[in-house]
C-alpha cells in the first residue's frame, strides 16, 4: 500500500450549486465543480487551495 500522509482526498461541497465531490488535496489543475463548474480547488506552492467548504477529509 502506498503511503504518503500529505496526499489525500478530500470531500468539497460547491458553494454554488451544493454538489458534493472528492477531490485530491494536491491538484495538478484546477479542479472544478462537476455540475456547474466553479472552481472548487487551485493548486498551489504544490498542495491545493480549496475554495470552497471541506465537508470531509478521507482517512
Ligand atoms: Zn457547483
């Protein structure tokens, strides 16, 4: 199993239109809502930025 305690996945809701996903923590991209394409998470210094409510964090 790979192990790595910085990388995991996260579960968001969209502020906008309510849609909950799971997102990687560390996009390569953006990462954008499913349903109405907000922008839910931007990469950043090599880990994301959520821009929007973290409903989750996978374990
Ligand atoms: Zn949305």
């Amino acid at each position: 199993m790979l192990k790595n305690p910085t990388s995991r996945f996260i579960k968001v809701k969209c502020s906008q239109c309510k849609n909950e996903q799971t997102v990687f923590n560390k996009p390569a991209s953006q990462v954008m809502c499913l349903v109405c394409g907000k922008i839910l998470m931007e990469p950043h210094g090599g880990k994301g930025k959520v821009q929007t409510k973290v409903v989750q964090v996978m374990e």
